[in-house]
C-alpha cells in the first residue's frame, strides 16, 4: 500500500511540475496494480525496453522504432528512427537510479512497467518528445498518454516529423 501512495504522489507531483497546461485538468491513470517495484540503474535496449538489475522491462503502453528501423523527414529522407529514440530513452535515463512499478510480465518474460527518472514519467516523455506511439491505442485508457500524442503529432516532432512505419507492423513485416 505503501507503494501505491508512493506511485500516487510521484505522477502528481510530476504533472503539477511540469509546464504543459494539458496536466492539471486530466484524471489520472489508475495504477492500482501496479505495486511491485525494480529499482536500480538502467540500461537502454532500444527505445521501449530496458534493463534493470538483469530484469528485462518493456516500458508499459508504449511502442518504439525498432533499432533496425528508418522512418522519413518531411522531405521523404530517410533517417534511422529506431537509432534516435533509443539514444532519446538513454538521455532520459542519463545514469539515475530508475523506478519501474509492474503489475505483470509479457509473453516475452518481459516486466510490463510504467518507469520514472526522478518524477518524470518515461514512458509518458518517449510519448510526448514523438519517439514512440502508443501501443494498441485503442484498448488504453489512459487519457495523458493520448493526449500527449496528439501534442506530439500536432507538432510533428519525433517520429511525426514525417512517415514512419507503426513498429509492431515493422517487427510483423521484418521477423528475426
């Protein structure tokens, strides 16, 4: 429970702190599951994964470019996108210790976590900077994220700049 409140307190302070008017007047995500933490320094893997004390995280709600990925400017030029967002999750992390609050594991053996860098939320700024989608948008609920979104695609920064491939087609399309 503590843990709970401790989540709560953390996305508040983060949306009262940050600058973007859009905040304050959406409900927050309930994460009431989400009361198992891991905690520690983080590697990045790419733009939506990461490793936590040798715990493979995929950052929960969120879809990236994957490494291999190029997606294109406004002029058509191609660029390596999945290169960008990874090097953008890096940034975020920046050598901090990470929280990450998980309720369950993918089919991968992944931890599905929402992550915070101090009080940013870093599945919401890979959102908001456009260096990731939402994943399966039409089964979350969480009005920020969308929101978020739309800001990003409004000032077509990021990925939005231009065209890209959504990356779970690319990965379909692209098979290891």
């Amino acid at each position: 429970m503590i843990i709970f409140f401790s989540l709560v307190v953390i996305i508040i302070a983060s949306i009262a702190l940050h600058k973007n008017p859009i905040y304050p007047k959406l409900k927050l995500y309930n994460y009431n599951s989400y009361q198992n933490i891991i905690s520690g320094y983080a590697k990045a893997i790419d733009g939506d994964s990461i490793i936590i004390n040798q715990k493979e995280i995929r950052l929960y709600m969120i879809d990236a470019p994957e490494i291999s990925q190029y997606c294109y400017d406004n002029k058509g030029n191609s660029y390596k996108c999945g290169i960008d967002s990874l090097r953008y999750l890096k940034s975020i992390i920046n050598n901090n210790i990470i929280n990450c609050y998980y309720q369950k594991k993918d089919i991968y053996d992944r931890y599905l976590a929402i992550c915070f860098n101090d009080i940013i939320n870093i599945n919401y700024k890979m959102i908001e900077s456009g260096m990731a989608i939402i994943y399966n948008p039409a089964n979350n609920n969480d009005k920020i994220i969308h929101n978020l979104e739309n800001i990003a695609k409004t000032k077509k920064i990021g990925i939005w700049k231009g065209h890209f491939m959504i990356p779970k087609h690319y990965r379909y399309h692209n098979k290891r």
